[in-house]
C-alpha cells in the first residue's frame, strides 16, 4: 500500500507499467491500492489530464460539404459554359446551365448528411459507466471522466474503460479480441512479466475497449485517452492516408480528356461558322451550345443519384454508406481482408470433439450444434453416443466452471462468463446434464482458480457421501502430466495432438474420488488419485451465411484473404472450412510476415490466404502491398486493431454491432448486422450502380455524339443551322434529363456477380462502349442528317425543318435508351415495366416534346412550329431504325457467344 495521494502528484511517467509490480505502479502512480485516489485529486487530475475520450474530427460544417460537390472535372466545364453565356447576355441559357450545377450539389450534400446522421445513430445511446474505488468508497463514474491513478473495479460482464494495471485479481479472464484479435479470452495475474513481452501476453494488464469475462479484479488505471493502447491505434488510423476511389479517379481522367474535346469543338465550330459567313454572335451561341452538348451535363446528377440510390438500397440491407463513392468501389474490388473473429465467424465457442479413455484407443464422439444453445447430438459413427464416461465428462464440464447460460426473450441463448466455460456448458447440457441440478447437487467446497502459468483449474466438491470429488481442467499437457503414465494417457495425448493439429483448443479433464472434505483442491497433492475422464475440443465455428458469402465473392472473381489476431492453424481451418483457402495456400503469421521483404511479400501473396498474429503496423502493409499489386482492396473489420487498414483500404467496411468506435470511424461503410454476407450484397449492388452509370454514359455520349456531327455535316455542306442553340438545350437538359436519372434506377441484371471486378485503370469509356457509340450515333446521324438535307432540299421553310429535325434527333433519343438497358439482351425481352422510372421518363419526355412543338409560348421561345399528325407518325418509324440497329447487333452478339465471353458486362 502507498501513501494517499497528495495535490502535487506529477503526471503518471510514460513506463513499461506490465514489468513493474503492483506497489511500484501506485507508488508512481501516487495513488493506493485498495482506497484509490481522493474525489479531490480525481478532479485535479481531471482538469490537468483531459476527459478519457479519443479525439475526434470536428464535425464538417454544411457549406463544407456542400462545397465538395463542385469538385469535379465536369462542373468545372459546365461553369465555364455559364460565364461565357452570362457574358453574351444569355441569361436563360446560363440560368439552365447553373440549375444542373445546383440541383447536383444539393443531392450529394444531402446524401451525405444522412449517411453522417446515419452513423451518429449506430453510437451508444448512453455512455459507458464503470466502477472505481475514490475515498476507499466504490462508486460509479462515466469512463470519460476516470484519470490515471483511479482504482478500477471490475468483475464478470464489465468493459474496461481506461488502460489499468491489476493490482488484485482472482480468476480473472478478459476478453481483447477488439484489440489483439484473439477471441479466447485471456487470463488474468497480478504477476509482472518482462518489459520485452508483447501487448496479447501482458496478462497483468487491463486495456481500454475489452472486457471482463470471468473473475474478479481490482486495477490501477495508467492510461487514458489518447495515451491507452487504443487511441496508439486511433493515432495510426490517422496518419493512414484517404484514398480516392476508382470512380473518382476515372471521373478525373475522363474530365480531362472532355476538357480537350470540347475545346476543340468549339474551335472548329467557330471556324466552319465564320468561314461559312454566319453571324458571329449566332456561331458562337452554337458552338457554346456544341461545348455544353459535348460535356453530359446530366452526368454529375447522375453520378450522383445512382450513388445514393445505391446507397439507399445498401441501407435497406444493413449497410450505411459513409461516403458516396464508396457504393462504386465495392463494385471493384478484387480483395476483401476480412477480420475472422465475429466477422467470418460468430464469436460463441462450440465444443465439436470429444474423446474418453475406453478400449486402447479410446472413445471419439462428434458434436452437432453451434453457439451456446443446448440444441444438437452427441455422436459416435453416427449413432448416438451415451453410457457413464460420457456422462461423467459431462458432469465435470459443467462443475468445474463459472459460467452460466442464459436465454433471451427472442429465444437467443448467451452466456455470462467466460465464452470457452459457456461452451463447456452447453456441452453438458447436449449430454443431457441440468447444469443448475449438478452444481446443486455437488456444491464446490474449495476451487484453484484458473492460472495462466499452471494452465489448469480445479474445484473441490461435496461428493453427497461425506467425502470430496477434484475435477481437474486445463490444457493437456498440464493434466496429463498429473496422471500415472498407462495407454490410457498416451492414447489421450495424441488424441490431444491430433485435435490440435485441426486447429481445435483442447481441454483435458481428470477427476479424483473419495477425498476428504477438506482436501486441498491443489491437483499436484492428488497426482496419485486422479484418473482421466476424456478431451473436449472447442473452436470459434465460421458462421454459415459467411460460407455461402465467400462462394459468392469467389464466383464474383473477388478474392477472400483472412487477417486475424488469432493462432495460425486456427485461422487457416477457418478459412479452409469456408472455402477461403485452398490445398495450395497457406498461412503467414506476424513473425514471418516480419522476416519477408517487400518483394518476397509481393511474390507470396497470391497463395497467402491467411494472415494471422498480426499487428495494426502489420495490416497496414498487407493492404498496401496487395494496393501495389494492382488490387482494389476491401478491408471488413469491428476492432481497434483493425482502424488503420481500413483507413488505408480502398474501402474500409467495419461491423456495426461488434465494431468499435475507431474502427467505424475509419470506415466508409458499417454494417449494421455485423454479417458479412451483407458485405457480399453490397458488393453486388456496387456493380450494379457502376453497370448503371455505363448505361447513362453510353446513352449521353451516343446522343452527344449526333448532335455535333450533325451540326459539323452542315456547316460542312454549306446548309443552314439544323438546329438552334435552345434546341440544343432542349434536348441536353429536357431530354436527356427525363431519362438519364431514371436510367440509373434500373434494376439489377442478374449475372453481377458473375462477372469478374472492373479493373482499376478501365477507362469509363471501354472500347466495347466506343463501338456501340458509335454504331448508335452513326444510325441517328444517317437518319437526321438524311431527313434533314432532304427536306432543306426541296425548299421547305427552314422553321418547319428545324422543328423536324429536333423532333426527330429526340426521338432517336427516346429508342436509344431502350437500346442502352442491356448490352446483350433484347428490348423486348426485359419488358416495358422493368424500370417503371424509365417507362414514366419516357413519357414525360414525349408529353415535354409536343408541348415545346404545339403550345405556342413555347413554340416562340424554342422556334418551333407545329407537325401534322402524319408527320410525327413518319419521324418515329424513322428513328427506330436507332433499336433494329442495335437489336440486329445483339443479335448477332449472342448468336457469337458474347455474354459468354465477355469480361466485362457493365451494360
């Protein structure tokens, strides 16, 4: 015990606390061992120290993020257009033109504030309280406000709030698979261990974000906030640069090359107009007209909705989408890192082997079921297995234990205590043991408890005849050699062997009979008396959607590398069982992974499919060097360790319910079911969001592309302007805009996930894409350009022809978002309601283009004049030519074998 602590008590030293013993760290600490610090110091420190809590970003402000949509390529085009119209006087034209800017802004700001009010909903609604010990009173405080010095009190079901020192401990377990990975939980001693030793074996200390399994302890808290092994952690998420998506990045690339291309649009129109002798004033209206038709306006806005919309579909899934353009880049992704504890499997301990002394080789049985509910066989060569030895093993997994079992009101079965007891449990109960009747029966009389270093426990109970039964549990090796050598205890080690090597955590148990009841419970002054009684062999069990998830990514071309904190062979049978790993691949753990080089690492990675033991400095190189290989990487994660690769990931994905709160920070997107067949889902919808924005891109460019070369045919033939430049608008904002949105709701296609990822560096325009621009475009041009020299042709009024010729370029318009819905299959094989959006943009636009022909405000402001019913019956038989094109194209593309070959089906 130390002194009580005084006013002037200095900040703690930064100290290798685990390798000082328990009077050492209150002496440094000025704090005492059983009273804790005073509510006066406690206060005083608070105020020097700061409340416990990580730092956290300031919330962006509204204009921020109303002011990150305009970053784009194409909005920085579309602003130039507005200024050389204002310039000019055209303020309708300008206004139209910033309209698309605005309306595009206020979807993706929106879009993301919800995605932000989305996340601070999946916070704790209160926050954590914990018990400490001030004035030698237990109280019980917010975590935030603990300081370094309190004396933390802690039992069973409790989280650690704050980075402690035990001081006192009795069978203490605590549970760090958020922080380490390991999903045992480890035990407990107040024991110092060498300076060297690394964070997961520190059994004498407590850290910030775990858990009391079992036990009890008192702990003198070291660290706090930003100082706890957490906010290390924390710290390294934020050095991890913010990566740009693969969609941004083509956004980027392709803006520059429309830059390019609309400037030299815009000269060459200027000098085909002014060479011709037009007007000055009306060849540069038309060429600004040309530049903006070149540029999609719609493309922002429909970049943008197609993203929220699959956003909005995600969430509907369980997956809330933290930043837009992370819905495309799961469409990409070729490699997901997925954390194993929790994520690929359920975090619940299942007994699956058993084996018990009987014949030479013994008795091996099978257990059927998985988590903590008592439902599933026992069974030997599929029969069921029974008889005493069962019966007794069953017993002694039920007594020898501090856990117990628990049902919820929805039927869901957990366990308070100590997950490996919990299973131990629910063993005994498939054995058909009453868990609660046998510790009733046999009440304990003296216990040892579990220790780290004896790696065993054992309890002392009344026999019901005066007498004293010791049941014995620990790891083999511990019990085995407490047992007269014999063929019984050579079978059951190499038993023990074999389970270990199918990466089973195996427990022994022995039992001695006919003791006194005052028998010490110390198993070594029993050596003699004690007889074997059999094995249990326990794993973390792969949840079930997660098998059928992996098969999914697989079939998807997307690969499934596992990166946990747990044993090497434990994590490569898991991922054997779920099909990650093959007979080809292996597991790394984090000594190895330290010993390769960069280009060993490289070279290895493609039959690595297990990374296990290993650090947050470490999961970052992994991302990285699978990045350098040319991956688009998705990095699933709910613990602490897990924030800084899912920082660096191209797209970090944490588990809502398990996750903590660094490691959802980090991400863009969280899973609220913490089911990783929901990530499978979001992947899906990726795809079909990034399919989606082909087809707009597709439709946009095929109309684009018709409009300049019409006009470019007629400067070039010396006729007259085919079209205005409001006729133009028209058709690039009213035209376009009814569809283009609606577009990108299409629904998916079917084959998304077999198809394989989008490469990093496809361009959003492919050659494919290019091919059927062109086609569609050469098909309208013929027909437009057609009609029209042939109607200017015979002298008909220049009015009348202008309005022809921009009814039919819609049209054309009209049939070729029929033929951009699928790139292989028929129009009239999807049928007309399976995108009701579209089939109603359809007809918006066709009521819009009679308008703009017949009603006559709009008729002059447009200089349009009305069409004989005839006529409008003519033009549209002329632009379908645009869908028999195309169908005979796909035609002959299935009759090839074209879906079949295709890597890439985006559209």
């Amino acid at each position: 015990m130390t002194a009580a602590p005084t006013p002037s008590a200095p900040s703690p030293p930064q100290a290798a606390w685990h390798a000082l013993d328990g009077a050492a760290v209150a002496q440094a600490l000025q704090s005492d061992m059983t009273r804790g610090l005073s509510a006066a110091e406690a206060a005083r420190r608070l105020a020097a120290h700061g409340a416990n809590t990580l730092p956290e970003p300031p919330p962006r402000p509204a204009w921020h993020v109303l002011l990150q949509q305009f970053r784009s390529p194409l909005i920085y085009i579309l602003f130039v257009a507005a200024l050389i119209a204002l310039a000019l006087g055209h303020l309708g034209d300008a206004a139209v033109i910033l309209a698309v800017v605005a309306v595009n802004a206020a979807i993706g700001a929106a879009q993301e504030g919800r995605a932000e009010r989305s996340m601070a909903a999946l916070r704790q609604l209160s926050a954590l309280r914990v018990r400490v010990r001030r004035d030698g009173a237990e109280t019980t405080v917010a975590a935030r406000e603990l300081v370094p010095g309190d004396l933390l009190v802690l039992a069973a079901g409790d989280a650690v709030g704050a980075d402690a020192r035990l001081v006192d401990a009795a069978q203490c377990r605590a549970a760090e698979a958020a922080l380490t990975g390991e999903s045992v939980p480890v035990a407990k001693s107040t024991s110092p261990v060498p300076e060297a030793t690394g964070l997961a074996d520190r059994h004498d200390m407590l850290y910030s974000g775990t858990y009391v399994t079992g036990g009890r302890a008192l702990a003198l808290v070291v660290a706090t906030g930003a100082h706890t092994e957490v906010g290390r952690i924390a710290g390294l998420t934020e050095g991890a640069a913010d990566q740009r998506t693969p969609l941004e990045r083509r956004i980027e690339r392709f803006g520059r090359w429309l830059v390019g291309a609309s400037l030299v649009l815009f000269v060459a129109v200027m000098l085909l107009g002014l060479w011709r002798g037009l007007p000055a004033v009306e060849v540069l209206m038309v060429a600004i007209s040309q530049m903006v038709s070149v540029v999609p306006e719609g493309l922002p806005v429909a970049v943008t909705i197609a993203l929220a919309v699959g956003m909005q579909r995600m969430a509907a899934r369980g997956a809330v989408i933290r930043r837009l353009s992370a819905v495309e880049t799961l469409g990409s992704t070729t490699v997901i890192c997925s954390d194993k504890t929790g994520t690929l499997t359920r975090n619940e301990m299942t007994v699956t082997r058993l084996w018990w002394p009987e014949g030479a080789a013994g008795r091996r049985a099978d257990v059927a079921g998985s988590g903590y509910a008592p439902e599933g066989a026992i069974s030997r060569d599929g029969a069921p297995a029974a008889g005493p030895a069962l019966t007794a093993l069953a017993e002694a997994a039920a007594l020898c234990n501090d856990a117990t079992l628990r049902q919820a009101a929805d039927g869901r079965w957990s366990v308070a205590g100590d997950p490996t007891e919990g299973a131990l449990c629910t063993l005994a109960a498939k054995a058909g043991v009453d868990v609660a009747a046998a510790r009733a029966a046999a009440p304990r009389l003296a216990e040892l408890p579990f220790d780290a270093d004896r790696q065993l426990m054992a309890t002392l109970h009344d026999d019901g005849r005066g007498g004293a039964r010791l049941l014995v549990k620990g790891a083999p090796e511990a019990v085995l050699k407490l047992l007269p050598p014999g063929e019984a205890v050579a079978a059951a080690r190499a038993e023990a062997e074999a389970l270990a090597a199918g990466a089973l955590r195996v427990l022994a148990f022995a039992a001695a009979d006919g003791l006194p009841a005052d028998a010490s419970p110390e198993p070594e002054a029993h050596a003699g008396r004690l007889s074997l009684l059999g094995l249990a062999g326990q794993i973390d069990p792969p949840r079930e959607e997660a098998r059928a998830a992996v098969a999914a990514c697989h079939a998807a071309g997307v690969r499934v590398v596992m990166v946990t904190g747990d044993h090497r062979l434990t994590g490569l049978a898991i991922a054997r069982a779920l099909g990650i790993a093959g007979p080809e691949d292996r597991a790394v753990d984090g000594p190895t992974l330290e010993r390769l080089g960069e280009a060993e690492l490289r070279d290895g990675l493609a039959h690595i499919a297990v990374f296990a033991r290993v650090q947050p400095a470490q999961k970052l190189r992994i991302v990285e060097a699978l990045q350098a290989g040319g991956e688009v990487v998705a990095m699933t994660g709910d613990g602490v360790n897990d924030a800084p690769a899912l920082a660096r990931a191209d797209v970090g994905v944490a588990m809502g319910i398990t996750g903590t709160e660094v490691a959802k920070s980090a991400a863009r997107i969280v899973v609220t079911d913490d089911d990783f067949a929901t990530i499978v889902g979001a992947v899906e919808q990726g795809r079909v969001v990034y399919g989606n924005l082909k087809k707009v891109i597709l439709y946009l460019f095929a109309t684009s592309l018709d409009e300049v070369a019409l006009l470019l045919l007629a400067l070039g033939g010396g006729q007259p302007l085919p079209l205005l430049a409001v006729q133009i608008l028209w058709i690039n904002i009213v035209t376009e805009g009814t569809l283009t949105v609606n577009l990108v709701m299409d629904p998916p296609d079917g084959d998304e996930m077999r198809r394989p990822p989008t490469p990093r560096d496809e361009p959003l325009v492919d050659r494919a894409m290019l091919g059927r621009i062109a086609l569609m475009a050469t098909t309208a041009v013929a027909v437009t350009y057609g009609w029209y020299a042939t109607r200017v042709g015979a002298g008909l009024p220049i009015e009348q022809v202008r309005t022809e010729t921009f009814t039919l370029m819609a049209m054309c318009q009209w049939f070729n978002v029929l033929n951009c819905q699928s790139r292989w299959r028929s129009v009239f094989s999807l049928g007309w309601l399976r995108n009701p959006w579209l089939a109603g943009g359809l007809a918006l636009g066709i009521a819009l283009q009679v308008a703009v022909v017949h009603w006559a405000p709009l008729g002059a402001l447009f200089h349009t004049v009305a069409l004989p019913a005839a006529t409008w019956g003519l033009l549209a038989v002329l632009a379908s030519a645009v869908l028999w094109v195309e169908e005979a194209r796909k035609l002959l593309a299935r009759l090839r074998g074209g879906p079949r070959r295709a890597a890439h089906s985006s559209n």
